[in-house]
C-alpha cells in the first residue's frame, strides 16, 4: 500500500508529491493526460517570487512582462509599467514537467494516461479506482485534479460557488507592446479579455484569452477578431475552453483526503489565477499529511487543521478579492469608463505602485476603496 496517492499532475499535485517523496514517504501521481503538462489551459503569468519561494528555476520563465494597458469600453486606456521584473510569462508545459523531474527525482512514481473514476476511504485505507480499471490503496489522498469537481461532489468536500468560462488560444502574431486587458459588457459580461505578449525561440506570439459569465464562445470569436486585425494574428489556433473557479469548496479535507489548488479552488477570486496560490496549498497539505502520517493520524478531525491553515493565509485575501470582484462586476460601461479615467488622470497611479502585488491585492483593493472618487464609483449604492 502506498502512503499518499496524488490525483492529477498539475503544479498542486505535482509540489505536493515532490515534498511528501522528500520526506521519505512512498508516493505516486496519478495523471489521466499521457504527458504532463499537456494539453495546456493556462496564460502562465507567474510572479518572480514564485520561483525563490518554491525553489524553481527560472529557466521556464519565457521573460518578463514589465507593461499593463487597461482597455475601458470607449477604448480609453490607462497603461502601467513596472521598474523592476515582477512578473513572468512561463511555458507552462516545461514549468509543470520541471515539477515532475524533481518529484521523480525524489522518488516519487508518476503514472500518466490514469484517470481516476472513484475514490473510497474508510478506517483502514483510501482506495482510488482508475477508469482503466486499476485499483490502488493508499494511506491518504491528495486530490489535485484540477477544476473539475466530480470528484469533491461525491465525496461530500462541495463545489466553488463562483465560476466563470474560459477560452484561450496561442497563436503567432505581431509583437504586442504590453499585457492588454479589455472590459465591458460586450467584450466580456463579468469578466475581461486578455492579450499577452510571448516571445518563444525569437519568434512573436500573442496568448489571447477571455473569461466572462456565458456565451465564451461568441464573447471569445468577436474579441479574437477585434484584436486581431490590430496585432495580425494567425486565424487558425481553436480555443481550449475551461471553467474557472473564482473561489474555495467548503471543504478541503475528509477522512484520508485532503484537496489542493483548483481542487479546493483555492485561487484568486479576482482573475482565477491559481498557481501561486496552488504551490502555497500543495506546501501547507504536505506539512500536515507528513505530521498525520508519522502520527498515524490522518483522520477527518487530524485533517481539519490544512483547512484552518490555508484559510490562515488566505481567507482574509480571498474575501477582499470576491468583495472587489463583486462590486465591478456591478458596474456599468460608463462606470468602467470613469474609473479608468480616474486611474490615467487622477491620483490612483502612485497608490497602485505603492500598493500593487501580484499575488496579494488586499492591500491596493483598499487603497482603491479608500480614493474618494473610485470609491464614489465601486461603492454606488451607497452614494445614490
Ligand atoms: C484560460 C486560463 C488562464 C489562466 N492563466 C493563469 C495565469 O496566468 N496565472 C496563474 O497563476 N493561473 C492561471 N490560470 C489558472 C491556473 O491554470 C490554475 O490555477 C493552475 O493550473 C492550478 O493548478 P492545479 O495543479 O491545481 O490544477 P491543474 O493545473 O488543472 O492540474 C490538474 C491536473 O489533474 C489532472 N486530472 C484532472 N482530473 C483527473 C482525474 N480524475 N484523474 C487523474 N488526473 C486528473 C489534469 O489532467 C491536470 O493535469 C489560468 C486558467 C485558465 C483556464
């Protein structure tokens, strides 16, 4: 029997495996793709702290993204620039199969083309049945599968209770100058749409996504030709779709089970950008499976404390997102409109570069909330 089995391949999954495989225990990855990494639904956009604080190297790194341009409706736009790199863009394929090296190197076994259709726990064991027929035993379970909730559903763990649809693709095209972010209502209804610059082998690419409420096909088909007449993109790419979870099930742990990353949904509720904060997930299970496994605990009551551990780190940052999610979602065109312009003319430029961090926006949501005039804006109801 196994000590940890690992459902799915992906960055939460595979740190996850690479720290328990360090401590010595036996672990094995279950991936239902038959690479990994692949296929891949992601734009990549890491922050550099990422690659210190988990030790990665940042030869997966394509390069950095130093330029933000912020599309009102109207077409106005407010542009931002950082001094220093603080973020990438990453092949992502290479990121999440350097992962894999190394937990491999750790001695962890990785399984791929291995879909797992059903879990059990009880007492004694957690068995895991794959759809090719295997049947596995375990002490415990990682579940890393992603944003894909069958699997949490059935065992009791629930589903996020914000979502949105995704669309993507990466295509060749001219070299754009900065990151382009769109909004309104008929480019993206409670979302946004997104054109990143990548420069792989000295050749320009453009990954060009878009996450809104419904219809992503449509939304996704008229912005693709809007922005491609600008940038000259290649036609042929067909986007991956994928359901973004902006936000955690309400509940991480079982008996014998813990979840991470998408699994939990444990990502930013502002943009579903998850890796980071997948990665910290994946570190806090794998501190508590080691101290449940060498305890012999790894009971429901034992497990409870990853969930108060992550919820430590992030639940205060998870709300303010949802909060600030939920009062932009809320605005107009016009009010869209109005904020940008306030951004380009009006005072919130050194707030954002005193107070904007990637992966925690808590502090700039406040500064934001506390600028009267974007305050004025986000906060309507309260103004009318
Ligand atoms: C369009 C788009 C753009 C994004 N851009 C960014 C970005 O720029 N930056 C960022 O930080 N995040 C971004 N994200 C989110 C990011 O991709 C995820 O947060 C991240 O991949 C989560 O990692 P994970 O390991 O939890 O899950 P995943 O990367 O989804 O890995 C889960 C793995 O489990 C496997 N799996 C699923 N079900 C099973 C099963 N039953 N049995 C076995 N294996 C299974 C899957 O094949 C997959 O390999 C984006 C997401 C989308 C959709």
């Amino acid at each position: 029997m196994a000590d940890v089995i690992v459902v799915g391949g992906g960055p939460a999954g595979l740190h996850a495996a690479y720290l328990l495989g360090k401590e010595g225990f036996d672990v094995r990855v279950l991936e239902e793709h038959s690479s990994i990494g692949s296929p891949v639904h992601c734009t990549g956009i890491v922050a550099a702290e990422a690659f210190k604080e988990f030790d990665i190297q940042e030869s997966t790194a394509l390069h950095p993204l130093h330029n933000v341009r912020f599309y009102a409706p109207s077409g106005t736009s407010f542009e931002y620039r950082t001094r220093d790199a603080e973020v990438f863009v990453i092949d992502r394929r290479s990121f999440d199969q350097q992962l894999c090296d190394r937990a491999v190197a750790a001695g962890v076994t990785v399984t791929t083309s291995s879909k797992v259709f059903d879990i059990r726990t009880d007492d004694q064991r957690a068995l895991v049945v794959t759809s090719n027929g295997e049947c596995f035993q375990c002490r415990i379970i990682v579940l890393a599968c992603g944003a894909d909730y069958v699997l949490q559903r059935r065992l009791g763990l629930g589903v996020p209770n914000h979502f949105l649809q995704s669309a993507q693709i990466e295509t060749r095209s001219d070299l754009l100058d900065a990151v382009e972010i769109h909004t309104g209502k008929d480019i993206a209804p409670g979302g946004f749409g997104w054109a990143v610059p990548v420069i792989r082998n000295d050749q320009s690419y453009v990954r060009l996504g878009l996450m809104c409420a419904s219809r992503v096909d449509h939304y996704f088909a008229n912005f693709r030709s809007r922005i491609g007449k600008q940038w000259n993109l290649e036609s042929s790419a067909i986007p991956r779709r994928k359901i973004l979870p902006l936000g955690p099930i309400p509940k991480t742990f079982g008996n014998r089970i813990i979840a991470v990353g998408d699994a939990a949904g444990i990502v930013k509720p502002t943009t579903g950008g998850g890796i980071y904060y997948g990665l910290v997930s994946a570190s806090i299970a794998a501190r508590t499976v080691t101290a449940g496994l060498r305890s012999n605990d790894i009971s429901s009551s034992f497990l409870a404390q990853y969930d108060k551990a992550w919820r430590n780190a992030f639940q205060a940052e998870i709300e303010s997102q949802l909060m600030f999610r939920k009062l932009a979602t809320r605005l107009n065109d016009t009010e869209i409109d109005q904020l940008v312009a306030l951004a380009k003319y009006n005072g919130l430029r050194p707030l954002i570069r005193m107070t904007a961090r990637f992966n925690h926006q808590r502090t700039l949501i406040n500064a934001v909330l506390g600028h009267p005039g974007a305050r004025r804006i986000l906060l309507k109801e309260l103004f009318s």
